[in-house]
C-alpha cells in the first residue's frame, strides 16, 4: 500500500511525536508498505514562534500540492495541525479525498498557557480542522472522551509502544551512566522544558538525592537559573538516553495534559517506575489501580500529592515497570494503525 503520510513533526526535532512516527514508519516498511513522509524538511522554513529549536514549514501548499499528485497515495494520514497539516487537509477536502488525522498533542493548552488563548477557542479551532477527517486516532481513552465531550467526532483509539531493546531492562539503577557522580535517589525527568510539561512542578518539590532534567525548551534558561541545583543534560543521542533511564531510581511525570507520555514507557522498560498525577497519559501508560487518591499502578504510582507518588513509586519494583511496558509494542500499535487507514476514494 502506497502511504502519504504528512507531518509537521519530523526529525532532527525530537519529541514523542517524532519518535511514535519514525517507529511507525519502520514498522509500516518492514511489512512491505510504501510511506512517503512529507515533512518541513522537504520545504522552507522558519523556526516556530515559542519555540525556536522546532522549524516549521512557509506557505507549504503548492508544493505539497505538487507532491502528492506525483505520489498519487492509496491512503493519506495527516499526523499534525500545523502548516503542513493544514496544507494537507486542504488538498484532501478540494479534491474530495478520504484521510485520516491524529490528536497527539493538546494544543490548545498550550496556547492556553503560552498565549492565553482561551481553551474554548483553540479546541473550535481544532475540532474543524478535523471535523472532514474519515478517522482521528487518539491515544487514550480518556482523550478520546475528552474530544468526544468537545464535539469531535469520528474519533479512533490507537495505542503507542516501545522499543525494549534499545531500553533495556537493569535489575537495580546503574551507575555507569552520564549522569555522573550523583547521590541517591535520582530523580528524573526526559521532555521538552516548555509550558504544557509543567516542568517546575518537580523541580520544586523538597526531595533527597538528585534530580535530573533531560531535555531542552523555552522556559530551559528561566528554569536552569532558578534551579541550579539540578542536573540539565540538555538533549541526549537514544542510546545514551536509554542509560540516563536506567541510571534513576525514579522518573517524575509531572505533565498534566499529555495526551499518552511515550517518555514514561521508555523509562518503565528499563525498569523504572513512575511517579505521576492520576491524569490521563499516566492513567493508560502505567496501568489499572485500585480506587482512592494513592493509586498504585504496574508501572508506577499516581497520586494528586507528587511528592508521594515519588516516595511511593520508589517501593515499586523494577521487574513490575519493565512487565507492564512489555505491554506495548510497536508491532501491535502499526496493526491497529492500518486497520484504522481508508483509502483516499472510499465511497
């Protein structure tokens, strides 16, 4: 099958989307599907307002335009809302043609917390951008009732996974690692240092040991100067990163409006737990829990109070982390993705 798949997010950016894409990809061309990325690295760009590390593209559409009637794709799946996405959706809708799309980030917040825009007014705005979408693949269920609550329709659940072999399991935190000499426990955190991670959410809480920030973002200076006292490793090759998680005692997930968390299952398949609010991203990713506020998963502990799902999460075995990210495999994430495709002419 002939795949157009258009993304905004594309490497060398790197984020969850871009990781969850380019996994797909290599799954989707190991069973024999042809994928054509069109991404902004194909077009002009310009480095995206609040966040100058990610480039966008300009004024996309009629070279898109000239892209995909080269290609002539059986199906098309638009991965993003951001000019290329529009672009995209623009070309579909002109021509008649049937497409998927996907919610994997809650914009709106983030225009919410960067611009003040208020949240009734970014989700109008995305619920029209998906609005002639035959499919919207969304990563959670509580999302997926969330949009439905909004209006959206047409909506798909479609789970992630995780490459556990690149993160591999270690019995106990080890300290061969990149951290450095560090003293326990270390506490960590992998993301973008920006508004919607709710980054100093931990970095303010009154633990022992280390804390760790790998990542880079807007508010990465603003956050490094009042907060010297933690480690900032700035964005790491994946290979390494795979060391820095194995090297914690415990990753803190203190986003709030992560639409599933990708970081947490990779830190899980070390075989480091969790610590989280009971929001949805955790409340897929780690696992079922028992009913009350201190809500102890597989893969980690959620708890309104982060400071004790962190002292919570460091009685979490490792071995129980890694089992419950075995739960989520890439294989099986590109089956339910391709069942969820319709081809550009479906009647």
């Amino acid at each position: 099958m002939k795949i157009a798949l258009i993304t905004d997010a594309w490497q060398p950016q790197v984020n969850g989307v871009v990781t969850t894409l380019v996994e797909l990809v290599g799954e989707l061309t190991m069973l024999g599907h042809q994928v054509e990325v069109i991404h902004p690295g194909l077009f002009r760009t310009r480095p995206c307002p609040g966040y100058g590390s990610i480039d966008v593209a300009v004024r996309p559409k009629r070279l898109l335009r000239a892209k995909l009637d080269a290609l002539q794709p059986e199906v098309i799946h638009i991965a993003t809302e951001g000019p290329l996405g529009w672009a995209a959706r623009g070309y579909c809708v002109t021509r008649g043609l049937c497409f998927t799309t996907a919610f994997h980030t809650r914009f709106p917040e983030i225009l919410q917390a960067a611009l003040r825009v208020p949240l009734s007014w970014g989700y109008a705005l995305f619920r029209h951008f998906h609005r002639h979408s035959s499919g919207v693949l969304v990563p959670t269920e509580g999302v997926l009732t969330m949009l439905e609550q909004r209006g959206f329709r047409n909506l798909r659940r479609w789970t992630h996974g995780v490459d556990t072999r690149l993160f591999e399991f270690q019995a106990a935190a080890r300290v061969d690692h990149p951290i450095g000499a560090a003293t326990r426990p270390v506490w960590l955190f992998v993301g973008r240092v920006s508004y919607e991670k709710n980054v100093e959410a931990f970095l303010r809480l009154e633990l022992p040991g280390t804390k760790v920030v790998c990542g880079v973002g807007p508010l990465q200076d603003s956050l490094c100067e009042r907060y010297p006292q933690a480690r900032w490793l700035g964005v790491l090759p994946r290979d390494q990163l795979a060391k820095v998680y194995a090297a914690a005692d415990v990753f803190v997930f203190p986003c709030r409006s992560e639409t599933f968390g990708l970081v947490m299952l990779e830190a899980m398949a070390c075989g480091t737990p969790v610590a989280a609010y009971p929001v949805d991203g955790p409340l897929e990713v780690l696992g079922p829990t028992h009913a009350g506020h201190d809500e102890t998963a597989p893969g980690g502990v959620m708890h309104e109070d982060l400071r004790l799902a962190c002292y919570g999460a460091l009685a979490v075995p490792r071995y129980q982390a890694r089992a419950r990210a075995l739960q989520f495999s890439w294989t099986q994430a590109t089956q339910i993705f391709l069942k969820h495709l319709v081809s550009v002419r479906e009647d």
